[in-house]
C-alpha cells in the first residue's frame, strides 16, 4: 500500500519537543523541496503522512491515495473484534508482562491485531468485545449456571479497561459517539465494548446497566445458545442451527430490549434466529420492536452464503426500513458457504471463495440491496481460527477499501462503511435513549428472590 502515517499521528503517541521557529521556518522549506523535486523523479512515489496534504490542492489521484484520505478523515470502526478473549487464552489476562508487551507494542503478537499492525491497517477503532462462551448446557437458564459467565464478564471488561489506561496514548477510554469521534481526531482507537450474547447478564437488568457504566454500548441478545430473552440461530451442543423455544423474542426480551433502548445501548441482532431478527426489526402485534435502530455486530449476507448467523433479505429490508446497519463477518464459513442439505442445518464450506472479494461482494449485495447507509464491517478478528485469502489481520483493510473503490463504489459510500454509518446508528440510538428518559420512562428493575423469609430465620 506505499508508506502509511507515521505512528505517532495514528494512535497519538507523545509529541516530540519543538524546535525554534527559525528552524522550523528552514524545515518547512526543505519538507516542500523535497515534496516538489521527488514528485519529480518519482512520479508514481505516494507520501501517506498527513503533513504532505498541506501541499496538495488536487484530489487523491490513485486508489491507494484515495483510500489513504478517506480513512485518515473517517474513523474505520470495526464492529466486532475478539482480542479480549485471545488475551484471556493466551495470556490468562496479564498484560504487563514482556511476554505481551513486547509483541504488542513492536510486532509478532499471534493471530490479528497487536499496534504495529493496527496502524498499518489505518483502524480508527472497533467495538472490542468482551465476549464469554455459553455454559456447556446452554439450556439450562438458571441463574446459578450463568454465574461462571457473569464473573468472566467483568474480568474481560477489566482487561479492556486495564489495556486502555495502560495505552492512553493509543486507545480512548469510556466513548460516547460524539467523544469518540473526538478520539479519533486525537489519534486515538476508539474503544467501546461489546457483550455477546445476554447468558453474560446472568439473568439481570442490574449487570447489564453495570456493564454500560464501564463502556459496553452493545449487547447481542443470544450467542449460540438461546435464554429467556430470545432465540438463538445456531447451537453448540449437538451443534447445529438451534431449535427455536419462544419462536423469537420473549415477554422478558421484549422488556430488556425496552431497557437497553432507554439507557442507550445497542440492540446487537447477530446470532439470534431469523425470527428474533423479525421481531425486533418489525415488531409483532402487541409490541411494536425496538424502538431504536440496531446493529448486526458480524453478520452476513444469507442469499449469498444460506448460513442461519447471516441475514436474510427480507430482514435486511428491516433494516433498512429501521435506519440499521449490517456489520459484514470475514469468517469464512459465514462468507463462502453452499447448502447441500445437511441434517444439522449448517451449510458446508467452499474454501475456494474465502476471499477478500467474497467479502467485498456481500458488501456490495447489501449496499447494491437496501442502500450503502446500512452497511459496515465486522471482522471477527481474533475469534476466528481462519481468515479470508487476502485479509490475513487487521492490517489489510485498506486493501478491502482499495478493492470496493476499483468496483465503482464512491469515496463517500466507503467513508459510511468505514464508520460513517455505525456512528449514525449509535448517535440514534442515544438520541431515542435521550427521549426515552426525559419523557420519564419507567427503569427496568429485576425480579428478586424475597429476602425476608431468611431474615426472620436468622440466616444472614
């Protein structure tokens, strides 16, 4: 991709003490010397460094150069990244220690991100997930079983907010989507949280409002395995595409995503069922859905790849109809799928187009679809095991940019799926979560055992 801005302007390390003015008066003339005559010998040569924009008064003229400028001035905000859950498998979460630290900050961490390379690959963020598996019986809804998840939760929150005060020059702190477009001006990564799957509550509204209050702005409603909020799309155990219990959303759902939709939390629709996905984008006929739009964190498109974690078409007219968005997976079973007709509901993988053109083609099927205001990405980095040929970590992004500008599609078009959108989603949704609670509308609380009775016995 030719040279890339220096790190110091992508993730504001500290800036170097100035030097006198006639000095700089002599630096500036040599940086337009050197500007002007090179452009001269090396016609085809590109300076990446924001300075040489100064100098410019033409636009970008090569792909490169183009994708170059779109995400220097829009944030490129992944909407689901795992490295959390790597740091908690490979490191048990000790982040101090030279065994991280060193690959971290110069190079060589395993699987797809560490800093060198989050910089090459021009990221402005992503929603850093703070995901835990399902219990090992996943249907079994009881408090008592979902307590293991609830404890990992708030350690994998620790980590991320452990890692973000640790690299303050690097990554925000707690965002909103006004702050964090502020931190990406700073040279920051925009760093919300993101919890997967609502067996992470534990059953309670009370964690759930904790977690926002440490930076989480989403909740999926289901990983893969269902609750008593709503169905999920696949299940692990046999594994397969999950039998559906309340056929969509519950009672208890329908209340908690009232909840989130009041203190202005993302309602995250990837790994639920189709009929989930409906009822929350369309409503039914005693409950009208969401009341904000929602995000599928890392989902793709169905007609291209019939997998029940993707989005069918007709869910993503909702989502158009919603102001939503779909965040596109790079999971390779998720893009490059063929439905042969399997008992357990899961179609096979076709290696052959686990590609990044496979992934810019659901892109394009989706913008193509319900508009290019509803589309954006969401890796899965660092929680997939394979990636796709061609976006081997978190460094190649602008090669995916590069790839939908040379398919016609417009440089504004690809600055809303960088970030433009997924701002747009989360600036409406704390624009209804405003609403929500000055019109007074009434705190979701929890339904709790009554203490009373073990009081009076002397029990506590």
């Amino acid at each position: 991709m030719g040279r890339q801005p220096s790190e110091d302007v992508l993730l504001g390390a500290p800036t170097r003490p100035r030097r006198s003015s006639s000095y700089t008066g002599i630096g500036l003339l040599l940086v337009v010397t050197v500007i002007f005559f090179g452009s001269l010998i090396h016609p085809a040569s590109r300076c990446y460094h924001p300075a040489a924009q100064l100098y410019s008064h033409s636009s970008p003229k090569t792909v490169e150069d183009r994708v170059h400028k779109i995400l220097s001035e829009t944030p490129l905000i992944d909407g689901h990244n795992d490295f959390a859950i790597f740091i908690r498998y490979m490191y048990n979460n000790h982040i101090y220690q030279e065994n991280f630290t060193e690959p971290f900050e110069n190079g060589g961490l395993p699987m797809h991100v560490d800093l060198p390379r989050l910089r090459e690959g021009l990221n402005g963020g992503a929603f850093w997930s703070v995901y835990t598996p399902c219990p090992a019986n996943g249907t079994d809804w009881s408090d008592e079983n979902y307590a293991p998840s609830v404890q990992l939760t708030y350690q994998q929150i620790d980590v991320m907010l452990r890692l973000q005060a640790a690299y303050p020059q690097d990554f925000s702190g707690i965002v909103d989507s006004s702050s964090a477009v502020e931190a990406f001006k700073g040279g920051k990564l925009i760093s919300p949280l993101g919890v997967e799957g609502l067996h992470q509550i534990g059953n309670s509204v009370a964690n759930l409002r904790h977690y926002y209050a440490r930076g989480v702005r989403y909740s999926t409603l289901t990983h893969n395995c269902g609750n008593i909020f709503a169905d999920a799309a696949i299940q692990e155990d046999p594994f397969g595409k999950a039998t559906p219990y309340w056929n969509g959303v519950s009672p208890k759902g329908r209340e908690l995503i009232n909840e989130m939709n009041r203190l202005g939390m993302v309602v995250d629709l990837s790994h639920v069922s189709a009929d989930t996905m409906r009822d929350v984008l369309g409503g039914e006929e005693d409950w009208a859905g969401s009341k904000a739009p929602i995000m599928f964190s890392h989902s793709s498109a169905y007609a291209l790849c019939p997998h029940p974690r993707n989005v069918p078409d007709d869910v993503l007219q909702l989502v158009k109809q919603t102001n939503s968005i779909v965040m596109v997976n790079f999971s390779p079973d998720f893009i490059s799928c063929i439905d042969t007709g399997n008992e357990n509901g899961i179609p096979d993988f076709y290696p052959d187009n686990s590609t990044l053109s496979q992934v810019a083609n659901h892109i394009t099927y989706i913008g193509d679809l319900i508009g290019y205001d509803h589309v954006g990405l969401g890796s899965d980095f660092d929680g997939i095991a394979s990636t796709p040929s061609g976006l081997d970590d978190v460094s190649k992004f602008p090669d995916l940019f590069a790839e939908l500008l040379e398919r016609g599609i417009s440089d504004e078009d690809a600055a809303k799926i960088a970030g433009g959108n997924i701002l747009r989603v989360w600036k409406d949704v704390e624009d209804v979560a405003a609403n929500l609670q000055a019109a007074g509308e009434p705190i979701l609380e929890d339904d709790l055992v009554n203490l009373r009775t073990e009081v009076f016995h002397g029990e506590l």
